[in-house]
C-alpha cells in the first residue's frame, strides 16, 4: 500500500511537491503523484523527522520530581533510590509515556541507556518508533557486578532479535562507573558484532579530574587504548574534554551526542566547545538526556538552546540554524542509521509535517524559523517507516498513556 503526501512544501527545496511512499521509502518525489492513502499538507512544511541521540526514556516517570539541586545530591538522595526501585512495569509505561512526547513533538528516533530493556523495547515496538537501545553496565570494579551486568547485556541482545525497528547497542554507563575490563568486553563485542556504543563521556570537572588523579593519560587515549574510540561511539555530553581529547575524537569518527539543556540545568560548568569539535570534523548530534535533567523531549527546543547557548559568549555566527537543523534530522539518522534524516529518494519515509502558525510567518528563512522561532508543539503529523504514527496531532492510545504513566510515577516517588 501507498501513501502520497500531497501539496508539500519541503524545508530546503523550493516549490510544492507531492512525496509518494512504497514499502517505508521516499519513491518519487515530483509536482503529481498518485497513492492508495492521501495526506494532505497544504499550509505546512515537510520535513524528516527528528532524532534523539542520547537519553534515558523511562524517566519520563521523574519529570519534575526533584529539581534545582547539586547534581551528586540530586543523584544520591533522589535519582538513584528511586532507580533501585524500579521494574519492568514502570520501565514500559515510562518509555511509552516518552515514546509519545517524542512523537507529539516530531521526533522518529531516539538512542538510549537504562534498565530492563526488554521493556522499554517492548514499548518502543508498540509505538512504531525506531531506537538504538542498550541496557546501562555498572560495575564500580567489581568482578562478580560486571560478570552480572555481562550476562544481562547478552541476554538483551538476543532478545532485540524480535525486533527489525530496534538496533541493539552496548551501553557502559561511563568511564568511572564501568571498569576497564567491562568497558574492553564492550569494545570486543562491539567490533565483532558491529554494535553501537553508549557512553557518557566527560559530563563534568569532577569526572575530569577524579580521573587524571588515577590515570596517565586523556581520557580520549584511555578509550583508544581500549578499543572503543572509533565510529561506533556515540559519546553523550562531551563537555569537559582537553585538547588531545578533540583530536583523538576527530581523527577516531567518534559521534558526539550533544545535551545542552541537561548540561546547563545540572550545572556541569561550562558549554561544549563546539568550535574545536568543528575544527577536528567530528559530527555533532543532539541529544535531550532524561526527562528528570531537561525537562522534556522537545528536539526543537533543544536545538534552539544548543544554537544561542553557543553564541551567548560572544560569537553570534557559531552553529547557525541550519547546522542545528542537520544535527537532529541528518546527523542523527546517519549517526543512529535510520535510513532517513532528508527528503530523497530512496531514503527511509521518517517524515513530520509542521504547521505554519503566526510563529513561522513572514517565513523569510523556513530553517531558522523552525530552530528559533517554532516547537515541538506545531508539528501534526508524523509518518514513521511509511506509516501515519501521528494525525492532526492525534496519537492512537494517548490518553490511556498519560493516565497510567501518571499513575505509576505517583506509586514510583511514594516510598522516598
């Protein structure tokens, strides 16, 4: 069955188009085509969906629960006793709940790291969504912990099988929460079966320089000497890496997911340097991190932030919209291998439609009007894989979504 998106009016191409979808691609693309399906775009931009690099989907649940504070306070007393209480039934509703942010607000794809997967993935299938999803390792050193967190990662991975619109992932939680030897059976694992690799890498000072005080080297060669600093690695913050640090990523196509709002709101000290990621050609993406650190899913909003936080010291030209424009729609599903991520031919049919509201008007510029001026809130429609996910911004299910994922982020907070 076909599906022709008529009358659109395509960010970045001049003119009206009608976009004809087979078998979850982009077939043709020109002034008439004809479908099985209709849906019609008249007053609206057509654009590839959005892609969430790195975030923690199930703490969607904690949204709100306990802001404004230290980040090792906020961790200690509140994040991580309500973590130990979780199960597989808050895992499902969290994601689901996430799951239909994303999508109200145009995002196809996301990339994350939490705890039963299996769950998460279930909800993931269920929502039509694609993802990159890979089960949290921590070890603190501890051989019998990491023999544990080992069996439960190859456990996952056999059952992301099941799943053609999930790729499985290896996800050490970071450089000083994974030991050595965990973080080389990931590097392993992730050559031989051509895995993707979720690590949280230099999010703050502390992370810094706790680990000069226990190692020789950047923290950049220490992954190299590993085996994991390669095209595989998607590193999430990237915030306080040193100058041989931007080399190594450079010259070593590691992927670099970017979360201002995260960074900003938990106080990590400083902005990404995005001008010597750049100068080393590393692809920079954009990611939201949890809901507990943002507080949404909004990757419009989050590329508006990621563009003037840039420029606030002074740079007004750094990351111009349409790089942020490429960050979550190009960069990501090249990063997270979606298929999509432009309107092509040929290309996975991971596309969102926008409204042109007052906010977009005169519409000089569509792509800037999109990163500064527009939201999450005006997109309509969203088709994933060639199918209608998202109607007139209707999502089949939402109420019973909200209502429970409500329910069981009371019951979740209760007890602490």
């Amino acid at each position: 069955m076909s599906l022709v998106i008529k009358n659109a009016d395509i960010i970045g191409k001049d003119g009206i188009w009608d976009v004809l979808i087979e078998g979850g691609k982009i077939s043709s693309i020109s002034e008439d085509e004809d479908g099985d399906e209709v849906l019609d775009a008249e007053g609206k931009y057509l654009s590839p969906g959005f892609v969430n690099t790195h975030t923690h989907a199930a703490m969607s649940l904690l949204r709100g629960y306990a802001d404004d504070m230290p980040l090792q306070r906020w961790l200690q007393e509140k994040i991580w006793p309500v973590e130990g209480r979780l199960n597989e039934d808050y895992v499902y509703w969290g994601t689901k709940l996430a799951c239909l942010e994303m999508i109200k607000t145009g995002t196809v794809a996301f990339s994350d790291m939490y705890f039963f997967m299996e769950s998460t993935a279930k909800a993931v299938n269920e929502m039509d969504m694609k993802a990159v999803l890979s089960y949290g390792m921590i070890d603190l050193g501890d051989e019998e912990k990491r023999i544990s967190e080992i069996e439960k990662t190859e456990e996952f991975l056999e059952d992301m099988e099941q799943y053609s619109s999930i790729q499985p992932a290896l996800g050490p939680h970071a450089i000083y929460t994974a030991s050595k030897e965990m973080l080389g059976w990931c590097a392993k694992i992730s050559a031989d079966d051509d895995l993707l690799v979720n690590l949280h890498v230099a999010e703050t000072e502390k992370e810094l320089n706790d680990f000069k005080q226990d190692h020789d080297v950047s923290i950049s060669e220490y992954l190299k000497e590993i085996g994991l600093l390669n095209e595989r690695l998607i590193a999430a913050h990237s915030v306080w890496l040193e100058d041989e640090d931007f080399v190594n990523i450079g010259q070593n196509k590691v992927i670099v997911s970017h979360n201002p709002t995260s960074n900003m709101k938990l106080g990590v000290g400083k902005p990404m340097d995005h001008s010597k990621l750049k100068e080393n050609d590393v692809k920079i993406t954009l990611g939201t991190d949890g809901c507990a650190s943002n507080n949404n899913l909004d990757m419009l909003e989050e590329a508006k932030i990621a563009a003037i936080q840039q420029k606030m010291p002074g740079y007004p030209t750094r990351l111009p919209a349409r790089e942020a424009y490429e960050m979550i729609t190009k960069n990501g599903a090249e990063a997270l291998k979606t298929g999509g991520g432009v309107v092509k031919e040929g290309k996975a049919a991971d596309l969102i439609l926008i409204e042109k509201n007052v906010s977009s008007v005169p519409g000089h510029n569509p792509i800037s009007d999109m990163i500064y001026s527009m939201s999450g809130s005006d997109v309509t429609d969203v088709i994933i894989d060639g199918k209608i996910v998202m109607h007139n911004r209707y999502v089949d299910g939402e109420e019973e979504i909200m209502k429970t994922a409500k329910s069981k982020a009371m019951e979740l907070v209760s007890e602490n």
